[in-house]
C-alpha cells in the first residue's frame, strides 16, 4: 500500500515538475499548491496505514497499540494545522508587494452634493412674561404652583385690597343716595319741574362718585394678577405675605408650544437667504430631533460690529421638548446637485501650480500614482466638490496620499 502512495506522489510530482522557464507566477502558485495539497494528504494516508499495520502486527502488546493510536491522531492533527498555517502563507502578499506602499482609494462617479450655510440660533418663547402688579402692596393669595399650566385670564395672584374695600364700601352708600336724587330730579326736570341748578348739580354729584367707584374698581382689578395668555407657571419669586410691586416679578409665565429661533448670519450669505426659504433646525441637546421650518423673518440692516444680519424662525413644539435658551444649529442649503464630482477635502493637495489629488492608474499590471491638478468648489463635511481636472472612474487616492509621489508604485488596500 505505502509503495501505491509513493508512485502517486511521485506521478503528482512529474506532472507539476516546470516545463518551461517562461511559466508565470500565477502558473507557478497553482502548481505549488496542488503539491502542498497532495502532500498533506499522503501524509495522513501513511500515518493512517501505519496505524491499521500495527492492528494487525500480533508481536505489538495491547498498551503499546494504544500509544501508536494516540500518536497517530496527534500526528493527522498536526498534518491539519500545518495545511491552516499554509493556507494562511500563500494568502499573504509577496515580499515585493509588502514592500509597497498601501493607499486606500475612491472611484470618481457622479454623487448629490449639498452645501449648507451653518449658523447657531437661540431659543425663546414667543409668548413669554415676567408678571409683576401694577401697583404695590402685600402678597394676600397665590392661586397657583409651579409647574401648572392656567388658561389666559386665570388668577394667579392677589394683593391685599383691604383699604380699597373699605372705600369702596364707604363709596356705596354715597353713590346709592346720589343716583336716587338724580333720578327723581330727573323725572321731575323731564316733566318741566325743578331747578335747572339742582338738576345739573345731582348729576354731577352722581357722575363723580360713578367715577371714583370705577377708579377704585380698577385699583382692586391692578391688585390682581391673572394669565395674559395660556401658558406655564415656571416659577413663583415671593411667598404670601411678602411685598410686590411693579419693579419685582412675582411670576414667570411661558407657553413652550410655539418658539422662535434667532439666528446672525454672515452679511457675505446675505444675497442666499431670503424669508419663506426652508431651513433645518438641529438641537445639541436632541441629536434626533430635526425640524424643518421656514424663515419669517430677514433681517434688512448689518450690525455695524459682527458684520452680521439677524434672522428668525417659528416652529411649533408638541410635547414641549424643546426650551427656551436652548442653542440650535441652523443649516439652510444654499447649494445643491445631483451630478457633482466629489472628492474628501483632505485628500487635495497644493503645490506653486495649484491645488491636485493623486490617482492610481494601470500601466503593465501595476499600481502607479498619477497627479491631476483640478479646480475646486465649494467644501462642505470634509468633502469638496471638483470643478475639473477629474473624470468619472479617476481612482482617487484618499488614504496614504501624504506618503505617495507621482511616478511610483503602491499597493491597492480596502
């Protein structure tokens, strides 16, 4: 049996044995690992045969059949792991290949482009108060908490109007006496009897205490503090008891359901933004919310210091995810195509005669860097796009180019 396998081996190795010196690599290879291949499997075969020899030979003892079996799996194991790390050989590259230098790069093929002017935004309520009275006086009640949110009209907090009462109390009888004398002149004034000068004089009386109960109504209205729209109570500065007044706020009152962004742009943008343009609006704090809304507003003068011109945005905000003071970035597209050569921003070079990028072009079965000078336009997340001087299908080299010249050979990686 073992005389067999040597004849097959041998067989294998005349039919892999160079017929000419002109043979190429690749031929070489093929044939150099149909040996390794054949020569795995010889050897196990024999230490396979060696193995079923010893089963039969009667002069070995039972223990040492044992050991020869033991021996032989670990010799086929080993047979195994020599094909693994050959395998793993022949996929490395040549010595020559290593010694090139490995770039990565991108096929030139027309792509969308976008460029966006980016500006960072404010946050503010579009209906936001610092509630404070009208008038000065003691915290009697306060109605809500905070945190509550109250229709437009709610009574929020209420000063003491004691001395107002009282007036008003007082005010009562004296306007009550008044308007009876003047309605009984007045009957008898319609019915051409009386005194013009007590007539006039009961209707001023009565005009002038209508007056003053009015003032004093209004006195007690200004001691109240009631919800100018619908909103939050965000915070409550006094307690009961303390004294208000119209220069400290006693509420801060804010509706989170619709905002406005402000923004400064670059008075150079000021002919590419104009009001009703759609713009995006990304949150720093929110990574996944985007907005999509449009401008309502440009401004039409230049801040004399930042060279800048202002403008806004509303946006609606369900479930009040959004606050006020939050900061936003702005992008509003100003520029886009969807046949645009693109190529990564770093990979652009500079020399005196301008700006390039290395490409790999085939010559005789090799790798070679080129130059191609190009004119770029506009940049935008690290891409910029390319105006000329590359065609579709150009093989950029957009890693290793900074170790690379025109002229040599490199080696292709993913």
């Amino acid at each position: 049996m073992k005389k067999i396998i040597v004849f097959t081996v041998i067989a294998a190795l005349a039919a892999c044995s160079p017929k000419s010196k002109n043979e190429t690599l690749a031929e070489l290879t093929s044939k150099r690992d149909s040996l390794q291949k054949v020569y795995a499997e010889v050897k196990s075969q024999l230490n396979t045969i060696d193995m079923q020899m010893a089963e039969i030979d009667s002069s070995i003892n039972p223990n040492d059949l044992k050991l020869i079996k033991k021996i032989t799996m670990q010799k086929n194991r080993i047979v195994g792991i020599e094909t693994k790390i050959t395998d793993l050989e022949n996929q490395m590259t040549t010595r020559e290949d290593k010694l090139l230098i490995p770039v990565e790069v991108k096929e030139i093929q027309p792509e969308v482009f976008n460029h966006y002017i980016v500006a960072y935004g404010d946050v503010e309520a579009k209906s936001y108060a610092m509630i404070s009275p009208e008038m000065g006086g003691r915290i009697d009640k306060i109605y809500v908490s905070n945190g509550d949110y109250v229709n437009k009209g709610h009574l929020l907090v209420s000063l003491n109007t004691e001395a107002i009462d009282k007036q008003i109390e007082g005010l009562k009888g004296s306007l009550e006496f008044a308007t009876k004398t003047f309605n009984k002149l007045d009957t008898l004034w319609k019915q051409n009897i009386g005194s013009e000068i007590e007539y006039l004089s009961a209707k001023n009386t009565k005009d002038n205490l209508e007056s003053q109960m009015e003032s004093l109504q209004a006195q007690k209205r200004m001691a109240q503090l009631r919800a100018p729209f619908d909103g939050i109570v965000n915070k409550i500065y006094p307690k009961v008891g303390e004294m208000a007044g119209p220069s400290f706020p006693v509420i801060e009152f804010v509706n989170l359901r619709n905002l406005i962004i402000k923004a400064q742009i670059s008075e150079s943008h000021i002919d590419k933004v104009a009001k009703g343009e759609s713009v995006e609006v990304r949150f720093s704090s929110l990574p996944d919310h985007l907005v999509k809304t449009p401008i309502t507003q440009v401004s039409k003068v230049i801040n004399i210091k930042s060279r800048t011109f202002g403008i806004e945005m509303e946006i609606d905000n369900p479930g009040d995810k959004i606050k006020p003071n939050m900061v936003s970035s702005i992008m509003i597209n100003d520029y886009n195509t969807k046949d645009a050569l693109v190529v990564p921003s770093l990979a652009i070079r500079k020399d005196i005669t301008g700006n390039f990028v290395y490409v790999v072009n085939q010559e005789n079965n090799k790798n070679m860097v080129g130059k191609k000078y190009i004119t770029t336009g506009l940049s935008y997340d690290d891409k910029t796009l390319v105006n000329s001087g590359l065609l579709p299908g150009d093989k950029v080299i957009v890693k290793g180019f900074h170790l690379v010249s025109a002229g040599i050979e490199v080696r292709l990686v993913n």
